[in-house]
C-alpha cells in the first residue's frame, strides 16, 4: 500500500442511532448513514466470551446482508471480549495492494459500514445506545456548517445532502479515492470530488494531497492526464495562491500529451493508445462510441486544457506562454470543428472516419463552450433526446452543459428523474453514499461509496443557487440563478474569503438577497421576470437583456437585496 502526505484526517466517535433484537436473536446496531470506520465496544459486565460482529452497509431480511451484490461491503470478525474493546475487519486483499492508499496502520483497519451486528450478545444483558461506538473517519477540519441548500423541490434538497455527506465520507483516507474496492487515486475521480469538496467546505488540504500524489502516480487513461490542468485552475480559482502553483506550473506541461500531438493541432489517439481513452466508465455508459485515430471527446478535453492553461501562465507570470497556450486553443477550435462537425445534421461525430454521433460526443464540447452558434440548437436538441446516456460520471458535464445553455429544468428533471439512472434511485434504494454507477446492471461489481456520484455537491450551488466563483480566490463572483421551474432556493457557499449567503423566490416577481464576505465582487445576471424593472438597494438599475437574463452593470460588493419584476 502507498504511504503517502495525506490531509489531516482524524477518528471521530459516533454513538448509534438506534440498537434493537433482530427475529434470530442477535442485536442490530444502526449508525444511520454509512462511514469508513471500525467499532469500539464495551462489552457488558461479566462478559468474557467471544462474539461474532458482522459489519455491512446492508441488511437483507432485518439482518446484516452476508452476500450483498458487486461491491457492496460485509465483513464477518469473530471478537474475544478479554482482548480490548475496538474491534476491526481483516484487511481486503484488492484495497491494500501496493498501488492503494494506506491509512494509518494505528487506526486498524477501515470498512464503509452503517449496520453492525452482535451474536453472542448476552440475551440478559441490556440494548444501550452508548455500548458501541464507530470509530469513523473523517477530514480533521471538515465542517458541517460551512455549506448549506434547500430549494421548493424537497428531493432536490435530499440530494445535495446525499451528495455533500459523500464528499465528507470519502475524505477518509486524506486523499481522494476511488471508493473502497480498490482505495486507489484517479485524477477524474479526484477533479469532481475536488470541486463537490470546495463547494462543500473551504479547505483545500486534501485536494492538495491528490494533486502531488497524483502527480507521483498517474493512472492510465488520456483524459485524466488533462484533468491535472483541470485541478490546478481549480484550486487557483479557490484559493489565489500563487506560490503553489508556481511551484507545480512545470509538472502539468507534460500533462497536455505533447507526444501525442499532430501537425493540425489536434491529439491523435494511435492504436497502440486508443485503448486508454475513455470518454466513459463503465463501458457499457459510452452511448455506442466509436473509437477512431483522433477522438473527439479527447480533443474537447485537451482544448479546454490549454485554456485553463492558459489562465495558470498568465497568473504565474508567464505572458508570453499564456498567449502562445490561447493561441494554440483557438487553433486547434478551428480544427475541432472543421474534424468533428457535421455541418449538414449540426452535430459532432466521434471521430475521424465514423459518422456516429454519440451524446458525450457533443456534451463534451457543450461544456467547454466549443459549440459554435449555428449548431448550438441542433446539438443541444441531441443531447436532451439522448437523456442521462451517460454514467454517474459523465453526468457531472452532461448536467453542467445543460445548465451553461440554459436548459436548468431540463437537468433537474434528469437529476431527480424515476427509473434506476438518476439520484432519486438512490435514495430510494437507502443510500446515504453516493454509488460509483447508477445501479448494478450497469456495473455488477459497483460500490456503494463513490464521490464521483456526487456532482449535485457542486451543481447545485453552482448553478440552481447560482453562485460561480469567476475571479482568483474568490475576489470576483458570477451570480446567475438557473430557476429550473422552482419557486425558491436558499444556500450558503463557502470561499476561502468566507461564506456567500443567497437567498432567491421566484413568482411574477424574482426576489434575490445576497450577502458576501469581504473583498469580493459579485456579476449579477437574473432571470427576467415581469417588465424587467430591477430594483436593487432601493435604486432602479437598468440592465441590459442576454439570452433571455437581464445583465445588471458593473460588479457589486457587500449585501444585495433585488427585485426583478
């Protein structure tokens, strides 16, 4: 296993929510929601016998499951009450391979569990809540109340709150994990957990850890080499600290796939390497992709990666290089285009030589704004025939396209939608961790604690609530509610510089109050409503119209209270 510079994690001691006799005799102990932890037991007086602890994140028939599907954890410890009181599974042979991430061989060994259950308990001795206790494990200096959000849609509510307790759980091991099957970093998965985690809490210690991790151990597939670029902006854009970008600027340039770089610009993907593209996982979550010498879902990625790129240059004091990295983007758009556009059905196609035409082929591109005007309507028609073809993954930039492009009610729908590919069947299924795949017919051996699952940690605030950091370290925010068809939305997002508060209804009229920290800016572009007369502060302001939003002018500090109508 890797010994590796982690975020402070600490053991924190959780009493159950509830203990009971299960039909066999035995006691069934319910923590309420899964954590990575073992057990702290006080066996009752007298007792010094052995038990039989059977750990399990679930229950079959009021027991814990003994041979629940793919993944999904059961662990069985035969315990002697006279050898101490915590009491852990045995280690995984797949989670303790030398390429996983270690924690702390002190704490014993760590198991995603909500339900324990005791045989050889006593039948006489007492069910006392305060008896067992999890040792779970959690980022040192996470904090409860750094975020906050509720909206009219009541599941909408309960899936940011499955969501932002996934990035809380998953901070076990002080880096970025892969969920419990193989505890092993992954630059995509590390990229959507860094930005659900930022909008979930301020600190960027573990984040921070993944990335240098990361950058000592990089996994195989194309498109996570270009998501380093993709998490060094994002921390840029968190914090504004120079310093440590500066010092990694260098190690990202190889990141960008020189070798593999053709003369019009674009990356080629030769058969020797075209396995490791990705475009989506599972395999089966890629819409009937057709993998070609020049990949367009790459491409997207690889363009977007020079203009975040470009950004870092420039911030460090690299000018020239930042204008030669916009240069080179706005060169290889060109190409993009002329390559992968099919002009007479407005549509991207996979690759070169294939007339396929898959959903990420297209939502890829509509997330890193690479679709030109004249055949915005045409891919984004595509995309939303398509659905939620895509997997728990591809869903953060499926759902993030449609928001960018004003299709808000079309996104939630997807997120909140029946059937077993959205959130909503994960809550009905009893998740308190979001899932690595939408169910188990799509991936059998799926686990239960993945935070790649968990992009409405992000989302939501970001754009429901509306609140986009667009300045370094938070020095400048845009607010653009996307309303989605709710009546209100209430939320606090934490910044390094301090929490931002909004509050937003929505009838005939839009109401928004906004308070933000210190030293920092807010671009204020609101759904139309009404006449389109703003009030803010008790001024009329006259905005101008966009896309159907009304662009206020300049940028505004402090506490905001507006009307639209």
């Amino acid at each position: 296993m890797s010994l590796v510079k982690r975020g402070p994690v600490s053991l924190v001691e959780q009493q159950p929510v509830d203990i009971c006799r299960t039909p066999h005799g035995s006691v069934l102990v319910d923590f309420g929601k899964v954590a990575f932890g073992n057990l702290s037991v006080k066996w009752p007086p007298g007792f010094d016998g052995k038990a039989v602890l059977h750990f399990g994140e679930a229950l079959s028939n009021g027991c814990v499951d003994r041979a629940p599907p793919g993944t999904v954890r059961y662990a069985r410890v035969e315990a002697d009450a006279g050898k101490g009181s915590v009491v852990a599974p045995p280690p995984d042979a797949k989670n303790t391979r030398p390429v996983a991430v270690a924690t702390p061989p002190e704490w014993g060994v760590l198991i995603p569990f909500r339900w324990v259950e005791l045989e050889g308990w006593p039948e006489e001795a007492a069910l006392d809540l305060a008896q067992t206790r999890r040792r779970a494990a959690f980022a040192r200096d996470w904090n409860d109340d750094a975020s906050a959000f509720t909206c009219s849609d009541p599941l909408l509510t309960k899936i940011w709150d499955l969501s932002r307790y996934s990035i809380k759980a998953t901070t076990f091991a002080g880096v970025y994990v892969d969920g419990d099957r193989e505890r092993i970093a992954y630059e995509g998965d590390a990229y959507l957990n860094q930005i659900s985690h930022q909008a979930c809490d301020p600190d960027p210690t573990i984040a921070r850890a993944t990335f240098d991790y990361l950058l000592q151990h990089p996994t195989w597939p194309t498109e996570w080499a270009l998501h380093m670029p993709f998490m060094a902006h994002a921390d840029w854009m968190h914090t504004g600290d120079r310093s440590w970008l500066t010092s990694r600027y260098d190690s990202l340039l190889p990141k960008l796939l020189p070798e593999r770089l053709r003369t019009d610009g674009l990356l080629m993907s030769p058969p020797a390497l075209k396995d490791r593209d990705l475009v989506d996982w599972p395999r089966t979550e890629r819409d009937g992709y057709v993998f070609t010498d020049v990949n367009a879902v790459v491409n997207a990625f690889y363009i977007e990666a020079l203009k975040r790129m470009s950004v870092l240059a420039a911030a460090i004091g690299r000018q020239e290089e930042a204008g030669s990295l916009r240069a080179r983007a706005a060169a290889a758009t060109t190409v993009f285009h002329s390559t992968f556009l099919d002009e007479s059905r407005r549509l991207f196609v996979d690759g070169v030589g294939t007339d396929h035409a898959s959903q990420h082929a297209n939502f890829f591109p509509l997330a890193f704004n690479l679709v030109p005007g004249r055949s915005r309507k045409g891919v984004l028609d595509h995309v939303l025939e398509r659905g939620m073809a895509c997997s728990v993954y591809g869903a953060q930039y499926l759902l993030e396209a449609l928001f960018l492009h004003g299709k808000a009610e079309a996104a939630l729908a997807l997120m909140t939608a029946s059937g077993d590919r959205s959130w909503r069947h994960m809550l009905e299924s009893g998740a308190t961790i979001t899932w690595e795949a939408w169910d188990h017919r799509y991936k059998p051996n799926l686990d239960w604690n993945h935070a790649w699952g968990a992009a409405p940690a992000n989302l939501l605030p970001r754009y429901v609530a509306g609140v986009r950091v667009d300045g370094a370290g938070g020095s400048r925010i845009a607010v653009q509610p996307e309303t989605g068809g709710l009546r209100y939305c209430s939320a606090r997002i934490p910044t390094m510089r301090g929490p931002v508060e909004i509050e937003w209804s929505k009838d005939t009229t839009f109401r928004l109050c906004l308070a933000m920290p210190s030293g920092m800016a807010a671009r204020l572009i609101l759904p139309a409503a009404g006449r389109h007369q703003v009030r803010l502060n008790g001024q009329t302001i006259t905005p101008r119209q966009w896309r159907g939003r009304l662009v206020l002018p300049g940028r505004r500090v402090g506490t905001i209270e507006l009307t639209v109508g």
